[in-house]
C-alpha cells in the first residue's frame, strides 16, 4: 500500500506557517503524512531583483540557518499535531523546482500566499510557477486576516 503524502513548503514566513497548520489538518484528515520542504542556498545570481537578498555567502552557515528555519516549522507541526507522520526535507535549490520535485505524486503541494495582504492581489513566483505546472493538485493558503480591533457587540435574548 502506497503511503499518503502531503507536501508543504516552509520558508519561515507567517504566510508558510498559516499554509503548514493547514496542511497538517489536512494530512490528520487524510491519514497522512505531511513532508515539509525547506529549500536553501540559492545562488544570488538566480534571485529576482525584487526578492530578498541573501548577504551571507558562506554555504554551511547558510544551511544551518536554513536547517534551523525547518526544524522550528517541524517542532510546530508537532507540538499541535502528535502522532502526525512529519517527515522534513532539507534541499538546496531553487524553491519552485524543489517544491516541485518533492511534490511530484504527491496528493496536495499546499503553499503560503501573501497576495492579500500585499495589496495588489498578485501571487509571488513560487506560487505562480507551481501553478504553471503543477507536480500534484496545489492548495494556495492565503494569510489570516488581521485581528479584528473591536469585538463584535453581542445581545442576548431571553433570560436565565
């Protein structure tokens, strides 16, 4: 019998951790099990002009920090989901053609989305390239919406 698999990116952003609790959910639902993808160590002659830059050129710093960034998604998943099969993937690459590769198969590729919350409703490369051409159905989970400042007022009816 085929495991079940659900891939997840996790870059350390709000917007990977809202789509990795979702995806854990999703995975507890499925039975099974969620494989958590960090990809690292792009070279800066690959980055958009626009994204952030990497200023550390030293490869084994570069993937300690990279290793730590998955290590805290994965103590996350499992602190709210025990006995989920968490399986974590470390590779080095570029986070397009990494989630893809590692989602090839697989049941869902879940990603984060900031589109909402940038303003202008665009998806970012990542998301845009994995939708190009998808390894497997792709969930886009956009950002949870900001905490409402004011509760909502409540009237209770009847009496006790």
């Amino acid at each position: 019998m085929k495991l079940r698999r659900i891939v997840a990116g996790a870059d350390g952003t709000p917007q990977s951790e809202t789509a990795l609790a979702w995806a854990a959910d999703e995975a507890v639902r499925r039975q099974a099990e969620l494989v958590i993808v960090h990809a690292w160590g792009v070279p800066a002659e690959h980055h958009a002009p626009y994204a952030r830059y990497t200023w550390h050129r030293d490869l084994s710093f570069q993937r300690s920090c990279a290793s730590a960034a998955l290590d805290r998604a994965v103590a996350a998943v499992r602190d709210t989901h025990p006995g989920l099969s968490v399986r974590p993937e470390l590779v080095r690459g570029r986070p397009e053609v990494v989630l893809a590769g590692s989602a090839e198969g697989a049941e869902l590729l879940v990603l984060g989305s900031a589109a909402n919350q940038a303003g202008d409703g665009h998806l970012g490369p990542v998301v845009l390239s994995c939708l190009r051409r998808p390894p497997c159905p792709v969930v886009v989970v956009p950002p949870v919406p900001a905490v409402v400042s004011r509760l909502p007022e409540v009237t209770l009816v009847g009496s006790a």
